[in-house]
C-alpha cells in the first residue's frame, strides 16, 4: 500500500495542487510552456482527452504530470471546456494550448467531444484533477498497440491526500476498495473503469457508438461494458502506472468515514453479483 511508503518522487516534483497561473514564477511557467510544445503536433497517433469544467485550481498541476510523460510518440492535449466560469481558459491558453468547447454540460458529452474531435487513433482519457506517472501514455498506448484482443485497458488509482494526519483512514478506505476492486474483476470488471485513467482505440470506441450521453454518470464504465463486444478489458496493474486522483470525491460526503460508507451502501447492492458466474460480456 503506497500509504505505508512516501508518496512516489515524481509526484513531490510536481506544481503542487491549487497553484493558479498567476502564482507561477516567470521561470516556472515558461519551463512548463516549454514542455507542453511536444503536444503540438499535426498528426498524432495518441490523442488525451480532458473534460474540464472550473479547474482552474487543478490544471496547473495535472498538465505538469503530463509534460513529463516519457514517450516517443506522437500526442496531442484534447482539452474540452465544459462552461467553465473560472479562469480555466486562460489558464490553458496561457500555457500555450487550445480548448475546444462543449456548451451541454455534461462529462459524457465532453468526452464524446473529445472523441470526436481527436485526431489520434489511440484515446487516452484523462481528468484534470488526477495525477500521471511518467510512462502512463505510452504505457497504455503500447498495450492498444501490441494486442490487437484488448479493446479497453485501465490503471488503478489512489486518493491523493489531502486531510493531512489521516493516513491511517486512507489506508483502511483503499483496503476496502481494493476487495471490492477485487471481486469486481471476477464479475463485471468494466465497473472497474473509470473516465480518468483508461483508454481504447477511436475506431472501435466509435464502433459501439461512442460515449452514451444520455447518462449523466458512469459513461466511462458504459463505454468499458460496449467495448466488450469487441474484445478484452485489461488492468495494468504495474504500479509504476498508477495514478493519483484529487480526493473531492470523498470531501463531498464530508469525512472519510461518511465517504466509506456511502461506498458500502452503493455497492451493497452489487454484492451478490460478485459471487455469481462470470457476466462479463454485455447482453
């Protein structure tokens, strides 16, 4: 468990979360510029698409991961602004890139957006408040690549704390996720996939008819199930791929423990499904 351990040192290089681009030294942000050139390019064979909506506290830090990627291929940044009000936008065009925009507010039509309007052949989907080592993109990138069986790949992920003196809380929060994360694989692996640290091919994404807009949540988990009719959903379970995600989702519940058990009462009513025979495939 990485709680036991310091963070991982890529991550304590990062821009730290809530830097905004006005408090970036002038050597900082022309250094992050530099970096983020390499995603400027007319013919992509990756394509990362990030949904965004009011990041501005969280965009600084997410594409500095990012422009460590350590990867010889071609990628383009599909950032898609979801009416965002804040300064996301000038923070993206401040760093040198461009947006697309998305005027229905929605993360599924964001990320059908994106897929849309990508130019690479290999999606990567990503969120602006999440983390990514350094060899995440080609790492992925070269699974879709090299195993024509897989139609859908993913990571694991961890809370990036930000209650600091809790880390036994954490802990135990990720002990119980990765039982859950567990049985799940059994059974329905694809409620396993979320929009933040999985990829496909466009082609085949397209194929199933893309993102289904018509949900509001849990897109990324229906575009999983779908893509199982084309071929496998793989785990990378390397963990020099995982990747750190904001911890909001559990602030909104208020603490920790609230967050826990609003994870027991949503699964409780999966629980039987994970002892029944394999239900992969999509009916």
């Amino acid at each position: 468990m990485w709680y036991e351990l310091d963070l991982p040192a890529w991550l304590t290089n990062l821009i730290p979360f809530g830097t905004v681009i006005n408090a970036l030294k002038e050597e900082e942000l022309e250094g992050l510029r530099q970096r983020l050139t390499k995603f400027n390019t007319l013919e992509p064979e990756v394509s990362v698409v990030i949904p965004v909506f009011n990041e501005e506290n969280n965009l600084i830090s997410m594409l500095d991961s990012l422009s460590r990627q350590h990867t010889h291929r071609e990628v383009e940044i599909i950032l898609v602004n979801n009416n965002s009000t804040d300064g996301t936008a000038h923070t993206i065009t401040s760093l040198g890139l461009s947006y697309i925009n998305q005027p229905i507010q929605s993360v599924s039509y964001s990320r059908q957006a994106g897929l849309e309007a990508a130019k690479g052949s290999i999606i990567i989907n990503c969120d602006a408040d999440t983390l990514y080592p350094p060899h995440f993109v080609n790492t992925l990138t070269n699974t879709l690549l090299s195993q024509s069986e897989i139609s859908c790949v993913y990571t694991r992920y961890s809370f990036f704390p930000s209650w600091k003196g809790r880390k036994l809380s954490y802990e135990v929060y990720e002990r119980v996720s990765n039982i859950l994360f567990t049985l799940r694989r059994n059974n329905k692996e694809y409620l396993n996939v979320m929009g933040f640290c999985f990829g496909f091919r466009k082609k085949d994404a397209l194929a199933v008819g893309g993102f289904n807009t018509s949900r509001p949540l849990w897109s990324d988990g229906w575009m999983a199930m779908n893509l199982l009719t084309i071929g496998n959903i793989k785990l990378i379970a390397d963990e020099k791929v995982r990747v750190f995600t904001s911890d909001r989702r559990l602030q909104v519940h208020g603490s920790l423990w609230k967050a826990f058990l609003f994870r027991i009462k949503k699964e409780k009513s999966r629980f039987t499904e994970y002892f029944m025979l394999n239900t992969l495939k999509p009916q």
